[in-house]
C-alpha cells in the first residue's frame, strides 16, 4: 500500500514568473540555496566565486569566495563607466549621421557610362569604387575592434 502523504520531488517547468512580487518571493526564498550551493562550489573545486545579480528594482545580491564586497563598488562603476561610454558613441555616431549632406545628383558614381567612355575612364571608376570599398571595410574592422575591447573590458 502506498502511504505516501506527499508526492515528493517534483520536476518543475522553468518559465518566467510573470508577476513582479511573485519573482522577489521566489528570490527571497531562494538566495540562500543559490549562495549555500556557490559556497559548496568555491570549497569542493578550490575555485573564487563572484555572483553579483540585480532584481527588477536594480538592488544587488552578491556572494564572493573569499570575498566580494569590496569589489562591488568597483565593478558597478566600471559597468557604468562602459554604459556611458556607449551611449557618447552612439550619440556621435548619430549626430555624425545626421549632419552628412546629401549627395549631389551628378556625383561621379551616379553617372552613368555610355559607349563613347573609353576603358581608362571606366577603370578610373573601379578604382575609386575599390578605394571606398577599402576604406568601409577598414571603418567596419575598427568599430568592431572598439565594441569587442569594450565587451571584454567588462
């Protein structure tokens, strides 16, 4: 006969938990397993832990092995520092978009070539073509560099 009274362990559907006061019960209730399961962790592996998480409201929950308290403040301002940083930059580049002048209607890679246009001519026009492609492509690799520094920055 089966005089179970409760069903046990269950497994659990991992979902966002939609209502906000749901979510800081469910945080409330479970930061000290999280911190007890970092704590085993640091000490099995002989590893430094550092967990910093934000709830909704921006209030921050850390635990550090050996310690982490003192490198919040630091991390927070870096964070930041970054944050701001790229906002400047899309600011400019913004700013660096909408001051640019429209093309004139007779720029030379709007003409059109016809038949009397020798080769020469018409090399000149893949030359440019090929320089502007070059020098995209270098702005490109330089803007890409800048936000991979800034990613591993922080």
């Amino acid at each position: 006969m089966n005089t179970k009274k409760s069903k046990g362990k269950q497994k659990i559907n991992i979902k966002k938990i939609e209502r906000s006061k749901d979510r800081l019960v469910t945080l409330s209730k479970r930061r000290n397993g999280i911190y007890t399961k970092l704590c085993e962790l640091s000490v099995l592996c002989r590893i430094h832990i550092a967990f910093l998480g934000y709830t909704d409201s921006g209030k921050p929950f850390t635990f550090g092995s050996p310690s982490f308290q003192a490198n919040v403040q630091e991390l927070c301002t870096l964070y930041n520092n970054v944050v701001e940083q790229t906002r400047a930059e899309e600011v400019k580049a913004m700013k660096a978009a909408a001051s640019m002048e429209p093309f004139p209607e007779d720029a030379w890679w709007k003409m059109h070539m016809t038949k009397e246009q020798d080769q020469e001519e018409a090399k000149k026009f893949l030359d440019k073509f090929e320089g502007l492609y070059e020098k995209l492509c270098d702005e490109i690799d330089v803007r890409s560099q800048r936000r991979d520094a800034a990613r591993n920055h922080i």
